[in-house]
C-alpha cells in the first residue's frame, strides 16, 4: 500500500488477514486521523480495529472489543487510539453528552468509529471510510476510501 491511500479494496478470506490489512493501512495514520467502519453486525468492524491498533503498536496483552455499552474505549498506544461504537445510538444528543467532537477532532489521537455513518454530519471530509461486507461466512469485501462516500451511488 502506498504511503498515503486514497482508496483500496481487498478481499480477506479470514478474521486474521481483516487483521493484517488493517495493520499495512495504519500506516497510513497519523495524529488526528479519523476512521469511519461501516457495515452490518458481525462483518469484520471491531476485528479491523484490532488490526489498527496493532499496527499503531497496542500491546498483545491488551483486548479489542467494542464497547458496546459505554460507547468509547482509549486505547493506550503511543498515539492515543479512540474506539467508538455507535451502534446503540440514539439521538446526535448522546454525542454531545459524551463530548464526541472534542475527542474526535484531538490532533493528538486517532478516532475509530463503529457505525460511523451516524455521525457522518460531524465527520470531517478529510475521514478515512472503511466499509466491510459479507461475501460468505470467512470472506469479507473490505473498501477503504478517503474523503466523502458518494452515498447515492452506493444505492445502485
Ligand atoms: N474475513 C473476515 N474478516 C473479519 N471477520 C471475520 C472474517 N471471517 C469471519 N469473521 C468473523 O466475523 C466476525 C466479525 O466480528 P466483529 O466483531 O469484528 O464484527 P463487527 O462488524 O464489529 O460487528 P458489530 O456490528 O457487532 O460490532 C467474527 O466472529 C469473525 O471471526
Ligand atoms: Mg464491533
């Protein structure tokens, strides 16, 4: 992968591959980074953030997992990994409640948000967009696109 992506896709045939694509990719990262996941229950989001944390050198004794019920997890690798999980959403207000735009846009830590489309509306255009879907039970279709998504010609 090029030092910094515009886009990429890759097929991954196991949770571990998901994991060593997404640690290449975070080499692309910097302080300041944002990365939004999408796509559906169970499709590789939590297991591509475990692999982004690798990469920025998280330590193996150190468990991914989403965080499900308190929305965020920090993560203490040398830059600052936040981990949002915004499928239990329920109204932009919650955001505001836990003062997501201020962790978000810390130049100093890279964000990762599960269900980032959301929160797309606070999300800056420079974001990272990884979107994962199912092809069959061990093989996901991973894109990886800078900037905005063109949502209508998704829907095609
Ligand atoms: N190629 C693959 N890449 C990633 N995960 C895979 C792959 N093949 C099978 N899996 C399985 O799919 C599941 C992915 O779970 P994971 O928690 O990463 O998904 P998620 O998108 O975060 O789900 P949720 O929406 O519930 O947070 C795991 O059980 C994993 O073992
Ligand atoms: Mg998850």
């Amino acid at each position: 992968m090029p030092q910094t992506i515009k886009s990429a896709k890759q097929i991954s045939r196991s949770p571990h591959e998901t994991i060593l694509f997404a640690q290449k990719f975070a080499k692309n990262l910097k302080p300041g980074s944002i990365i939004s996941l999408e796509g559906n229950l169970g499709s590789g989001k939590t297991t591509f953030i475990k692999g982004i944390a690798r990469g920025l050198g998280l330590s193996r004794k150190e468990e991914v997992k989403s965080p499900t019920f308190v929305l965020m997890h920090i993560y203490p690798t040398p830059i600052p990994l936040y981990h949002f999980d915004l499928y239990r959403l329920e109204t932009p207000k919650e955001l505001e409640a836990i003062g997501f735009e201020e962790f978000i846009y810390n130049p100093k830590a890279i964000s990762c948000v599960e269900w980032g489309e959301k929160a797309e509306n606070l999300l800056p255009e420079t974001s990272y967009h990884v979107e994962l879907k199912f092809v069959n039970d061990h093989t996901r279709e991973i894109r990886i696109k800078a900037g905005k998504l063109d949502r209508t010609a998704k829907k095609g």
